[in-house]
C-alpha cells in the first residue's frame, strides 16, 4: 500500500506541466532564456525532459517568451534561436544516426593477411638476419672465418633440438587401441538410433530446444529481445526511453518557425527553414523504411502472438508527430519555397513525407499534448 502510494504520487507530481502560476518556471530566473538553455543541453535525462517540455509550451502558449527567442541575437555562442534550434535537432539526428546503424549489416572483418599487405597492419622489426635466397640444393660452403664457424656450429645444435621426429604409424599404441575399443563397444552396446543421438546435429538441436524452452518461461523474459524494445531502443536510444522529448522538439521548432513570420523581426528563422524541412522529410523516410524492415529477433518467442502494430507503437506516434509537424511547417512557407532556395523536388519529396493529400490533425496545443501523454 505504501509502495503504491508512493509510486502514485512520484507520477502524479511529474505529470504536471513545468509552469507556476501559469507561466513558465524560467520565468522566475534573472535570464530566462538562459536557464532554457542550460536546460536543453543538460546531460541529466529528468532537466532535459522538463526544459523541451518548457520549450514546447512556449511555443504555443507564451508570445511573449518566443519573441524573446527572436529578438536576443547577441548571446554568446550564437543567438537564442540558433541554439534552440541546434539543441532541438540534435535529438532528430541522433535519432538518424541510431535507424541507419540498425539497417546497417555488420561490417565483414578483413582477413590479417589483407591487412599487412595493404600496410594497415605494421609487422615487427627483424631483429635477425635475413632468410638466405641461394638454391638449397646447392654445394654447402664450408665456414671460414671465425664468425662463420660459430654461427654453423650453432645452426647445426639448433637444428638437432628442434626436428620433430616423424610420427611412426604403429596401430599397436595405446591411444590407438582405445580408440578401437570404444568403438568396438558402442557397437555393441547402442543401437543405430542411440548412436545418431550422439552426434553433433542431434546435440545441437536438443540444446537449442532447451534454450527456447528458456526463453518461453519467466525466467527467459528479461533476455528476449522483443520486437517493442528494439523498436524503442533504436528510435528513443534505450528501451525504456520516452517520447516526450522527441514530441516536444519537433513540436516546438514547428510552431517557433510558423510564429517567426510575424514575430522575427530580424528574420534569422528564415535562413534554417530550408535545414529544418530537409532533416524532417529525411527522418520520416528513415522512419517509414525502419518500420517496414525491423524483423523479430530469434528471441522473441512469442512474436507471432503479439500484433505488430502495437510493437511498433513508439514508432507511429514519432512518425506522426513528424508529420504534423513538416506539415505545418510546410504551409507556412512553402509558398516561399523560391525565395528560401528550396527547389520543386525538395518540395515534393516533403509534401509526400507529410502526406498532405491525407486529412491531418489541425496541431492545436490540447492534441498535441494528447499525443504527448499517449508517448508516454
């Protein structure tokens, strides 16, 4: 009951939106936009989740904290749009760069040999003489300096020690006859199907079907890699990911970039609008090709029984969200699309990532969270 309560609690305090009062917690804060900043680029998991869920309500919500955004052009490294932007799509390109190493096959390991005689490996340094080249089975010159002596005399001693004598074929050995033994007796002793259970094939079969059996129990639970986990390893970077960050900064550079129509005074925004709807259209297609092509892992036992489409939930929802939000982004600017130096097969390949001949969600701030929520 404690424990219950107590776990109520904890989810209960970190669901609530990070506003006090209405308006943003870093609005308390001397410099505002800073501390969003810090936020965004903090290494712990809990600040960082909190500060993009901040910058996604600034977006929608505070017109006031967005056209500071806009407006601060002179904070040291870069203005406040720029690194908004750059934390926001760090965390799109990392998802990138995860779905690529996943369809990528394992690299083939290149033989050592290869290796040395493209100059990839460095071999040793020769610490001794090298190899004679003359005929082996030319007239042996006696030695007639003292050097030469010496070292003949010592080839000759090493050569003596180190022959292996050539193996003598006596079937009259002890290895020899037990090995004629045991076999003697398992002819005697097993039947021909007694006999096949021995051999490797067999073995090997029987131990995979205890390894499945294994995995099958409860015990084998936490070693199968189902198909849901890798799913959330790939697209969040751990299966026990969240999506809340990847919702809140594709939803929040959306609605920055719609709102800087008006509010960018100094036009900065327009210069990134041409990157933004590239990274999104190449995520999407990343997307759609890793739900298409992520097959069940040999693990996964009891893939057949579960719908695929609720494995891959975690991945709908992401690519929904990038949808909405390259739609968006898409009728506020594309028709500048000349103007933004975007050519007409850029322009096409994004529609279709969008899909913006199918009806979309209108995007407002109650779906939106909606979509948050069901991430989570």
């Amino acid at each position: 009951m404690l424990w219950e309560t107590a776990a109520a609690t904890f989810e209960a305090f970190f669901a609530q939106e990070p506003v006090r009062n209405f308006v943003p917690l870093t609005n308390r804060c001397r410099d505002q936009n800073g501390a969003l900043l810090t936020g965004l680029k903090s290494k712990r998991y809990v600040s960082k989740t909190f500060a993009f869920w901040e910058l996604a309500l600034i977006s929608h919500k505070h017109p006031e904290r967005r056209i500071t955004i806009f407006e601060e052009i002179d904070r040291a490294g870069g203005t406040t749009w720029s690194q908004v932007l750059h934390a926001s799509l760090a965390v799109v390109e990392a998802l990138d760069i995860r779905i690529v190493s996943a369809l990528q096959p394992p690299p083939e390991q290149t033989p050592v040999t290869s290796l040395v005689q493209s100059g990839a490996l460095q071999a040793l340094p020769r610490i001794s003489t090298p190899l004679r080249e003359e005929p082996i089975f030319a007239g042996i010159q006696l030695p007639h300096s003292r050097i030469e002596k010496v070292e003949a005399t010592v080839g000759t001693f090493a050569r003596s020690h180190g022959r292996t004598p050539a193996p003598v074929k006596n079937e009259a050995t002890p290895l020899a006859l037990s090995k004629r033994l045991f076999e003697y007796a398992l002819d005697r002793l097993l039947t021909p199907e007694q006999k096949q259970k021995l051999t490797h094939s067999y073995v090997k079969a029987r131990s995979n079907g205890y390894v499945m059996d294994f995995l099958r129990s409860a015990l084998g639970s936490p070693f199968r890699q189902t198909l849901d986990r890798r799913a959330r390893a790939i697209v969040l970077g751990s299966p026990s990911g969240d999506v809340g960050i990847m919702i809140d900064a594709v939803d929040a550079i959306s609605r920055l970039a719609t709102a800087s129509i008006v509010e960018d005074v100094f036009g900065k925004v327009q210069n990134d609008v041409p990157r933004i709807i590239r990274q999104f259209t190449g995520t999407i297609r990343n997307l759609e090709i890793l739900q298409q092509i992520l097959t069940p892992h040999w693990t996964d036992v009891d893939a057949d029984k579960r719908d695929r489409e609720s494995d891959l939930h975690d991945v709908h929802v992401i690519l929904r969200e990038f949808r909405v939000a390259l739609a968006v982004v898409l009728g506020a600017f594309g028709g500048y699309a000349k103007e933004l130096r975007i050519n007409e097969k850029e322009i096409n390949a994004a529609r279709r990532a969008a899909r913006l001949d199918e009806e979309q969600p209108s995007g407002d701030m109650s779906k939106s969270k909606g979509r948050r929520n069901e991430g989570r």
